[in-house]
C-alpha cells in the first residue's frame, strides 16, 4: 500500500513540485526586482542603467575618419579615467562601465549614436564629442532625453546647455589672458589674425579683434582659409609685407602643418620672434604632425600643456604613459577629455545618485583638486573656472611654460562687448 | 484602373511590392521600438536616392556620382523652412539680433537674407523641395547631355558638382550654417517632430512617399521610356539613327532621379532632425551609389532592399567593433559586387525566385500544354527582349 500509495504520489508531487517552481521563478523575480529599485532607489529614479553594482556610461568619439586622429587621445583619456575610478571602487559602490560608439568623424552618425546610448542603452553619462558640428549635431538629442554630454574641447562659447558639461576652455579663457600677455610681456602692436574658416576661429578672432582694438592697438590683416587649405604662400607674403607684430594663427587640422612648414620655408623664423606666431589651437597632439622643428618658437595659449610641472600632471602623464605608451604625446583636449569622468563622480557622489537632475543641480561648484591642469571647479553656466597658461613650442615638440594666469579664469559663453 | 495596373504590372511584380510593403508597414513597425523604426525611416531615405540611381544608372546607364547634391538640396530646402519656424524672436532672444537663425547670428549677419525670405512658406517649401533639385538638374543635364557628354566625363562632371557645392555650403557658413549644418529642428507648423508619436508619423509618411516613388518608377520601366533607356543603353547611336532625341530622354530620367532624391532629402530632415552638408559630399554620393550596387542596379525593389541592408549592417557592425566595423563594411561591399555583379535582386532573380516557382509550379503540371500554347506567342516578344541583362559590361 505504502508503496503503491508512494507510486500515486511521486508524479503528482512532482507536478506540484513544478508547479511551485514555475510561481517561484516570477515571484522570486517579482522580489528581486522590488528589491532591486529599493536599493537603488534613490541613487537611479529615472531607470537609467544602474545596478547594484554597475552603472553604464557612453564614450562616443571618431575612432574612424579624419577627426580619429584627434580624437583617440580623448577615447584613451577616458578609458584611463574610467580605469583609475573603478580601482577606486567605482562611484557610488558600483563599477563605471563604458560602451563606446564611434562618430565616424560624420554628424548625423554622432546624432544617431548619441539617441542610441541615451534611449538603448539610458547611459547615466556620456564622455564625446570634439568639433562643434558633432556637438551641434548631438545637442538636441540631449536635450530631448534629457542626457549628460562631458564634451572636452576648447570651443567658439556662444552655448550653454543644461545637459552639457563643457570641460575645456572657451573662447575668452583662452584668447584674453594671451593676447594681454603678449602686448605685456612683448609690446605688440599690430596684429595679423588668420584661420581656418569656421565657426571657432572666426568667432575666437572676433572676440581677439575686439580686445586688440579696446587696448587701443591695431590689427592689420584677417584672412580665412577653408579647412584643408595647404597653400599660405598668399597668406605669408601678406604678413612680410603688412609686418604685425604678432600672427595670430588659429589654424586647424592638417592646414597646420602646411602653414607652418612653409611660414618657416619663407625665411619667418618663428624663434626670433619677428614678428611673434601665437596660436590657440595647436596642442602637442598636432606638433606630432607638424613636427617640433618647423613650429620651434612659436607660442601658444591653452590651459594644459604637458609639461605643466606639478605633481597631479606628473602622475597623470606616467599613468598615460603605463597604459599607452612611451612615445604618447598628451595635449590640451586630452586633459580635459580625461576630467570628464572625474567631474561626473564627483557630482555623483554630492548628488548621492545618478538621476541627470540631481547631477545638474549638484554640479555646479564641483572642484577637482587632482586635476592634472592642478585646480578646476565647475561654474554655474557648466564651464570651468581654469587658468590659462602660455607655451613656447620647443624643437621635441613639447611646450615650455612660460606663464600662468594668477587666478583662475572665469568662464564666460556669452561675452558682453565682445559679440 | 484595375485593368490598367495590371497591364503595367505583372503578378510576380505586384506580388513583391506586396511583400516589401508587409514588411515595412507591417513587421517593422510591429517588431521594433521607435529608436530603431526611426533608423529604418532614415535608411529609406537613403533609398527614394537609391530608386533614382536605378533608373538613371542602371537603366539609363548615367552613373551619377553626385546624387547627394539633389539630397542636399532637398534637405535644405526642409530644413530652412523648420529652422526659421524654431528661431522665433522669443526663442532666440539670446542672440545679439533675435529672430534669425543662430548660425546667421554667430556670423554677423543681422537679417535674413533674401532667398530664404520665402521659406517662411511651407506650400513654398513644398514647392522648392522638387522645384529646386530639378531646375539644378536640369541646368547640369541640358549643360552636358545636348552636348553629347556621357559615360566616365558625365560622372566625374557630378562629383565636380558634388565637390563644388559643398565647398559651397561650408565657405558660407553664415548663409547656410556651414559644417555644422542646419540643426535644432523643433516643429512643423507647431507640431513637434522631436516626440515618438511624430516619429511613427513621419515614418508612415516616408514609406508611403517611397512607394509613390516605386510606383513612378515602375510606371517609367516598364513604359516605352523604359524601353528607349534600355536601347539607348546598350546602343546610343541606333537610338538616336531611329530618330528619337536621346539627350531629352536622358534629361528627364536624370531630374527624375534628382526629385526622387530630394525628396528623401526632406523626409531624411524631418526624422533625424538635422541637415548637413556631410551629404551633399563625394563621399555620400558614392555610398548612395554603392546602396544601389548592392541591391542590384536594375531593381527598384533590389534598391530599397540594399539600402536598408547597407545601413542595417554599418549601424550593427559600428555598435558591435566600433573601431573594426569600416573594414566589415568593406568586405560586405566588395564581397557582394564580386560575387553577384547583379546584387541581391541578382541573386533573387537568378538563384531564390526559379526555384519558389519550381516549387509553386508542380502541382500545375497536369494540363500544361494548353495553357502555354495560347500564352507562350503573346509572351515571347517581350520575353525575348530582357533589360534585366545588360548585353556587355559597361566601364
């Protein structure tokens, strides 16, 4: 009986046994996912992609195209960034994970990968972005989803997005400071402007005529040249024959290493200083190109170099080195594409969760004593209060510092006067 | 009308169409979320170019390497009509002279400039976007064709065209809002376009707008303007000995093939958002080209498939190895122009589709005789004459 009973039994307790599994499994999922939100529940609101342990953030850069060139160092940056944050236990307890996409130096890609990582993947952050166009191009889509964009590159100003985060200089920190500097320090008097012919240089230039001519000087030439360019021999004659003072080059890309060869192929010896090259947009990233010899001399305005000698940078530049290589070279965007990470945890951590709101109400007044620059702090329009500093270019393609602002430099996108 | 349709098309066509528009109505819709359906709407974009490349190219044998120009026009026909609309002096106030859009602003200019007063208008936009492309189309064609330029002349001729316009654009800037293009697009006639519900909107839209193209071009294959493009080919000069003007016939098929284009300019606006003159390049114009290599250059359909295959493939592979997919995508490319010179409707037409008829047709076996001796004399003069093969390879 006992048996036969047992032998009744045994398929019915087995179904029973299944059938308790099969509600075990959705109640067992039913309470994971309610305890799931109730621990994470204040850290993530807006069902971004936190866990208990992970957080997803974007990196979206060109790895492909004619802007790969300058921006893997920021792609390399970011990573190390990411890196060193997670071997510090992450940021509100959970590992930084990235998914990268690539902008293919093409805006409508940036556009289309940018809604990717904010509605597929609902990153919590994203690290991108180099030319103004991809930025432009990606602006709505973060306004519309309301994502966070840490964009690196110095920039023309002129923007203010709640849901960017503008960790370089923009157009005033950088061409101020300089061009004060070098009617100081060198007597200037005349000025010859020239760039690539958009948006930065014409504005930047705008803002450098502007300043020249309220400290009462004079500026003789402004030219423009498509991007691309490769023949200044035009350009050049001009400058001999208008004889400035100072060339104010804001030249980009490729067109540098054209301009420069043949500035120094026309007899202009950039190390005696007559007439004085000053840049804003060659960083030791585009003196690789270049080449150390043909811009030897020349000086340049940025807030980075990577020579700046401070303990922050010394680690940051070994770090860069171990990971990447020896022969590396580190320029301004690279720096500040680096602090984007370093910003988000930060404001992170104050806001004590990842919800896009609470990290915009808590970022401004963020500050980073560890930057390699040495000091920066985020100002209420999202950029940075930073000094600007003053490179000579030396023949190795380094600069060598020759000034630093006193105070740090505030951030203005929207200069009064200068518009 | 019926009668008529039928007489244009035959079952085997129809039966195709039905199946690409299942597909797109259909499956897509119900199969994806709006990200990805709002992706699928920016590939068909790509293909209204694609169709016009199929009739100019493979049809007409015009290699056009600068359809992107017609794209572009298109585009930023639509796009200027959206931005003056988002550039109200309220949400410009910012600026230093509100009221204009932001790029006119940050390049000193102080009012709108004449030719993009109009734009104000959107009968007008609606207007330019076809009128616009095709007047330039045709100013290019009459310049070259009445002069008896064709073959390798012709397209490097549109990628000069291509070149020069985005010089163009980009020189500029504060008319046309240069590299950065035309962006921030917010609403047509105070409807959002930005919102998930305008996206399937705009979506149905543009297939419905491709398959007005489809048809159209499918009215111009199988008409006897298909037959002379075919004839003129393959042989240019019996064509034009029989006493037909060839270069009005090669006009017409070009600017159609420019308003097809343009008109996935506007739609390609509308859904992502933005214009820039990154389309309106070299480098565009030939990817549009190769969409139509890959679906196969005579297909309509082959066309449409190709694009959305192409671009399928460029978004998986570039989210998948983002540093990896450009070489992925050159070896889809060179794999399926070497193994099938005639693409996928290529290998549809000669591989898939005889056998689905194999398999359709068995059944039917018993009284064969009868039925194929009263169709087969009606059916041979056409059979025998097949544009589907071009006769030799053309450079």
């Amino acid at each position: 009986m006992i048996l036969k009973s047992r032998h009744y039994d045994s398929p019915k307790g087995a179904r029973r046994s299944f059938l308790r599994k099969m509600l075990a499994i959705p109640a067992a999922l039913a309470l994971a996912h309610a305890s799931l939100p109730a621990l994470a529940d204040d850290a993530n609101t807006t069902g971004l992609a936190v866990t208990k342990d992970t957080v997803k953030v974007g990196i979206l850069h060109s790895v492909t195209g004619t802007m790969a060139i300058s921006e893997t160092g920021s792609v390399q940056a970011e990573k190390l960034a990411i890196e060193q944050i997670n071997a510090m236990g992450g940021v509100l307890g959970r590992k930084i994970e990235y998914i990268q996409e690539d902008g293919a130096s093409d805006w409508p890609t940036f556009a289309e990968k940018a809604k990717k990582l904010l509605v597929n993947d609902k990153t919590a952050a994203v690290f991108g972005c180099w030319t103004s166009a991809s930025r432009k191009a990606v602006l709505p889509v973060f306004e519309q989803y309301n994502g966070m964009l840490y964009y690196p590159t110095f920039y023309e100003g002129l923007e203010q997005s709640p849901n960017v985060i503008y960790t370089g200089q923009e157009a005033t920190q950088q061409i101020i400071e300089g061009i004060d500097w070098v009617v100081k320090n060198k007597g200037a008097k005349k000025f010859f402007l020239l760039g690539s012919d958009y948006i930065w240089p014409r504005t930047s230039n705008k803002i450098a005529r502007k300043h020249i001519e309220k400290l009462g000087l004079s500026v003789v030439g402004e030219e423009y040249y498509p991007l691309g360019h490769t023949q200044f021999n035009s350009v050049i004659n001009k400058i001999k024959l208008k004889k400035p003072d100072v060339v104010y080059a804001i030249v980009v890309g490729g067109s540098n290493v054209a301009f420069y060869k043949q500035l120094k192929a026309a007899g202009i010896d950039m190390t005696k200083e007559h007439p004085l090259v000053f840049t804003i947009s060659v960083t030791e990233d585009e003196i690789l190109g270049i080449g150390g010899e043909n811009i030897e001399g020349a000086y340049a305005a940025m807030k980075y170099f990577q020579s700046l000698p401070n303990d922050n940078n010394k680690a940051f530049v070994d770090a860069f080195k171990a990971k990447y290589g020896n022969d590396i070279v580190i320029g301004d965007v690279t720096q500040a594409a680096y602090l984007g990470p370093w910003l988000w945890k930060a404001a992170v951590e104050k806001a004590g969760s990842f919800d896009i709101d609470k990290v915009r109400a808590a970022s401004p007044g963020i500050e980073l004593t560890t930057a390699p620059e040495g000091y920066v702090r985020i100002h209420e329009n999202h950029h940075l209060w930073s000094k600007t500093r003053i490179g000579r270019a030396k023949a190795d393609g380094q600069y060598e510092v020759v000034y630093e602002s006193k105070d740090l430099i505030e951030p203005n996108p929207f200069p009064a006067g200068y518009q | 009308m019926n009668s008529m349709i039928s007489n244009l098309f035959s079952r085997y066509q129809l039966t195709h169409m039905l199946i690409l528009a299942l597909l797109l109505v259909v499956v897509l819709p119900l199969s994806m979320d709006i990200f990805r359906l709002n992706l699928v709407g920016k590939y068909l974009t790509y293909s209204f170019v694609a169709i016009g490349l199929v009739l100019c190219w493979g049809y007409g044998g015009i290699l056009s390497l600068g359809q992107g120009v017609f794209f572009g026009l298109g585009g930023y026909c639509m796009a200027m009509f959206l931005k003056l609309e988002a550039s109200t002096p309220e949400a410009t106030a910012i600026q230093s002279t509100p009221g204009i859009p932001d790029f006119m602003d940050w390049n000193q200019l102080t009012e709108l400039p004449w030719f993009w007063q109009p734009f104000h208008s959107f009968g007008f936009t609606l207007l330019a976007i076809i009128a616009v492309p095709a007047i330039f189309a045709l100013i290019v064609a009459v310049a070259m064709f009445k002069r008896r330029v064709g073959g390798v002349y012709f397209a490097i001729i549109t990628q000069a065209v291509a070149a020069i316009l985005t010089i163009l654009i980009i020189g500029q800037q504060g008319f046309t809002g240069g590299v950065n293009g035309i962006t921030d697009l917010r609403t047509l006639h105070g409807w959002d376009i930005r919102t998930d519900s305008a996206k399937y909107v705009l979506y149905f839209v543009c297939v419905a707008l491709l398959f007005g193209c489809l048809f159209a071009a499918k009215y111009v294959i199988n008409s006897k303007l298909g037959r002379l493009l075919v004839a003129m080919r393959e042989r240019e000069d019996r064509v034009r000995f029989s006493g037909y003007d060839v270069s009005a016939f090669k006009i017409f098929i070009f600017c159609l093939a420019a308003v097809f284009s343009a008109i996935g300019g506007a739609m390609f606006t509308l859904q992502v958002g933005f214009m820039s003159p990154s389309f309106v390049g070299i480098v565009p114009s030939i990817e549009m080209v190769i969409f139509c290599a890959v679906g196969g250059r005579l297909s309509v359909l082959g066309a449409v498939y190709g694009a959305l295959l192409v671009n399928f493939a460029k978004t998986t592979f570039s989210e998948s190895f983002p540093e990896l997919w450009l070489f992925a995508m050159g070896a889809l490319f060179i794999g399926v122009v070497m193994a099938f010179p005639n693409g996928l409707a290529g290998v549809w037409s000669s591989q898939v589709e005889p056998r689905i008829k194999a398999l359709f047709n068995k059944p039917g076996r018993t009284t064969p005789a009868a039925t194929n001796s009263t169709s087969a004399p009606a059916a041979t003069p056409a059979e025998s004459f097949n544009p589907e093969e071009p006769s030799h390879a053309r450079g």
